[in-house]
C-alpha cells in the first residue's frame, strides 16, 4: 500500500473539523515514558500515564490518526479477539472470565472518554452481526444466553430470516443479532479529541517524527531525525506500521489491507429504507462485509482483505460490487470517498500485549485483527496502569497468550497469510 503523509483521503478527514498541527521533534527531551505510534492505542496509553501524573512524550511518524485508528470502519463492538475461551490453557477459567468482561467493559471505557469530555463524533448505538449461513444463526441463541447468564446491560435481539428486512434491506442474510451495547462513531474525531485530551494533560505529541533507532538500556534512548527522546519506560503502539523499528515484534503481526468506500449523501427516505434502525452491521465471511450510515446519511462501506502487500488499482471499482450484492437498489448512488488501511492480523486473531522480555522496560500492544476501536482503549490502560504501579493484573492476563512469529520473514508473510485465507474461503464456498 502506498502509504502518504497526510491523513488518507476519505470521508473522516473531509469531516474531522478542525485538525490541529502538533511540531516536528528538533530537541532533546528526558521523560517517564516515550509512547511511539498515534493511533488509538499510543494516544489512549499517553493519556492514561498522565493521568497517572507520569511525564510523557508522544512520537507519531506521520499525524495523529493516521494509521488504521483514524480510517477504520467506525464499529465500535463488544469482544476481544475472537472466542477466548480458547485461551483457558493459558489463562485459567478465571482469565478467560476477565477476558469475557473485558471485551464489555472497554466499550464502556469508549462511552465514557467520549460523554465525560462531550467529544463530537457523532458516537450512535446499535450493531447488528449477520449471519451468512443457516449455522451462525443458529449460533446467536448461545450467545444470547450467555449475556444473560453474565448480567449483560444491554437489549439484544435475535432477527429471524423472515424478519431481516426490519434491520437491513438486503436479501443476503441468513439473520442477525442485535445489540444495542455496541455501536457506531467517527474514529478520526474520536482520536484527535484523545490527543487534545492528552496535551492537556501534558502530554508533549510530536508529530512527522518518526522514530528511526531505538537505544535500549535502563534508560531507553528514541531517536529521531531532529531530536533524542530518553525516557523510563517506552510503549510501542505502531501495529501494523510497526516495520523494522523492532523486528521481534513485527515478525508476529501480518498487514492487511481493508477498503472503504462511501456513498454520496442518501436522501432521508433511502438511508432509512437501507438500514431503518441505523445500526452498524457487520458480516461473518472470511473477507467480511462492514457497514453503516454516516451522520450525514451516506453508506459507508468496508470489506475485503488483502495480504499482498498491493492495493486495488481502483478501490473504488474494486469496492462497488461488494456494496451492490448486498444493496442493488444504490447501482445508481456515486461514491464520495474511498480509501483503504493496514489492518495488523496476528495468527490467533488475539490482540499482542507485553513487553520485550530482553528489555522489560519496553512494552506494546499490537495486532486488533480488525477488531480495535474498543480493544485499544482497555489495552491502553493496562500499558498504564502496569508502568505507572509496576503491576497490573489485566496485562498479566494479556500477556499470557503466547504468541507466533510468522516463518518466513518479511517476503513470506503475506503470500502465507493469503495462502491460508484462500483455504479458508474454499472452505466456506463448500460449506
Ligand atoms: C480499514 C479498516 C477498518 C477497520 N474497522 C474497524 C472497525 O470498524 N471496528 C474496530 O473495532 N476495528 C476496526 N479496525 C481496526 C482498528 O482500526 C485498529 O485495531 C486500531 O485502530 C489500531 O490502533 P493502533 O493505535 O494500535 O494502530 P494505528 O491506528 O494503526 O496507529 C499506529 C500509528 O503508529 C505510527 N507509527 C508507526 N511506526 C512509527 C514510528 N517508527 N515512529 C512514529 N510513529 C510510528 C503510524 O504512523 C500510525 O499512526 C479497522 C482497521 C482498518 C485498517
């Protein structure tokens, strides 16, 4: 993909209002804590350390929001990772409940950032999961048990086949569930708000400031083109745009891409026959379809995902008949925007939290699989709340997933990952 400096072109940042410039690194600094990458999860870590009355710096090589934080599918979703109950042999039953609660909790954590600081980003209730076969729906009544059995705050809904059309007008669904403990905002708005917040509190946010060489020693020394950040502690929060700054945590996390595109604005009437209940929805095949309405009612349109490393030549085309499967009545609609990110997939689909085991005063959280709006925020406050007190039982319990570096190095992770999810969609076209 290739990646510029600026935000990406897409509807978020044609509607993020005002977009502060934070300066260029050209000093020496000595802090608590360098916090490298502006995404979500370096932001909502600086954040949290200052909260915490830690001196920190924030290095961002490009502009906050940047990466996938500032141009993701805005779907903000209860869970972490996917079915943890599969890490029991790692983190005990207890660890797997904490988990569970934790995939509640962080939207929670996102509901509150946002109503306690009246941050505009058009943050609206309601998810639907659809099921696209006659198996995953079937599979909606256990989870709906489940939240009942743990005290879920929230309604949820099973939508039978028959019934569909009362949340999506599109006839390729096998049936959803909804929950209205999940939901939908403008990420961009969201982040930039974060590192408003962050400066506040005193954060010093450098943006355009990659950090190229990384000195470990009990004192870590971050160095830049302009300037040498010596801090305590160093967080990396860089995901999938991690590359070569730390080769042991790259090789774990594959970059791929996802496309978006976005309709032009729909009239009243259409947006509300498309998605009556403005929910965000969200598919369950292997390149999964993700969408919903913008505030200003146009469709905005996620999916695919690439492990070529190459972008469609035209995202847009590339994109259109992914939207019109679903929605043939918008084959008239033009499309505003289109644009795509760097999801970081990791090989158990579970978010990446620790630290270096040769340096322990360098932590990271990485690798969401499409999957980190809400995930970020709570890894954020681990990171925290483990520098700040030197112990945290949340990051204890992160930490013990043991996670693969994919063989092969950088020219074979990704023909690996495609070759891995083209058996998967065999599988699925099989049934
Ligand atoms: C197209 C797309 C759609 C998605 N949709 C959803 C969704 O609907 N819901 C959901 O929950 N999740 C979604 N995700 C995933 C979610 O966006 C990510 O999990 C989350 O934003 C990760 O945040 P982050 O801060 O860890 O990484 P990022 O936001 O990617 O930030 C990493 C930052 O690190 C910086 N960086 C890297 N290297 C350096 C360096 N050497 N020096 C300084 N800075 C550096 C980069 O410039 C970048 O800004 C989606 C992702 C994509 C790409």
């Amino acid at each position: 993909m290739v990646m510029q400096s600026e935000h990406a072109r897409s509807y978020y940042a044609a509607t993020a209002g005002q977009m502060p410039d934070y300066p260029c690194l050209g000093e020496e600094l000595v802090v608590d804590v360098c916090v490298i990458g502006g995404g979500f999860t370096g932001v909502n870590t600086a954040l949290e350390l200052a909260g915490r009355g830690l001196s920190v710096v924030l290095l961002e090589g490009r502009r906050i929001g940047w990466g996938a934080s500032g141009r993701n599918g805005g779907q903000l979703i209860r869970g972490i990772g996917h079915a943890v109950d599969g890490f029991a042999r790692y983190v005990g039953n207890d660890g797997v409940r904490y988990l569970e609660q934790a995939g509640i909790e962080s939207v929670a954590v996102v509901r509150e950032r946002i109503e306690a600081n009246n941050i505009d980003c058009d943050l609206r209730w309601g998810f639907c999961e659809l099921a696209n076969t006659a198996a995953q729906f079937a599979a909606f009544a256990d989870e709906q048990r489940w939240l009942g059995d743990i005290g879920y705050g929230h309604e949820t809904r099973i939508v039978g086949p028959g019934q569909m059309h009362e949340v999506v007008a599109s006839d390729q669904y096998a049936g959803g569930f909804i929950d209205m403990g999940s939901g939908h905002l403008h990420p961009l708005r969201l982040v930039l708000a974060e590192a408003r917040l962050a400066q506040a509190q005193g954060v010093r946010i450098f943006e355009n400031s990659p950090a190229l060489e990384i000195i470990h020693g009990s004192t870590v020394q971050v160095r830049c083109a302009g300037g040498t950040v010596r801090a305590g502690h160093l967080v990396l929060g860089c995901n999938a745009h991690l590359d070569d700054l730390e080769p042991r945590l790259t090789g774990k996390v594959l970059p791929a891409g996802s496309y978006i595109i976005t309709t032009e604005p729909l009239s009243r009437e259409v947006a509300q026959s498309l998605i009556p209940l403005d929910l965000a929805l969200c598919d369950q095949k292997v390149g999964l379809d993700y969408y919903r309405l913008t505030a200003d009612r146009r469709l905005l349109f996620g999916g695919a995902c690439h492990y070529s490393g190459k972008d469609p030549a035209d995202i847009g085309a590339y994109m259109r008949p992914k939207m019109l499967k679903v929605f043939p009545q918008l084959a008239n609609v033009k499309l505003d925007y289109q644009w795509g990110g760097m999801i970081g997939i990791t090989a158990n689909r579970f978010p990446q939290v620790g630290r270096l085991s040769q340096h322990p005063n360098v932590y990271y959280a990485q690798g969401y699989s499409g999957h980190g709006v809400n995930v970020t925020h709570w890894t954020a406050k681990l990171l925290a709340e483990a520098i700040h007190a030197g112990h945290s039982h949340g990051f204890d319990v992160f930490s013990k997933v043991p996670h693969m570096t994919f063989p092969g190095g950088k020219a074979l992770r990704s023909p690996l990952l495609a070759l891995g999810m083209a058996w998967y969609r065999l599988k699925e076209i099989l049934g």
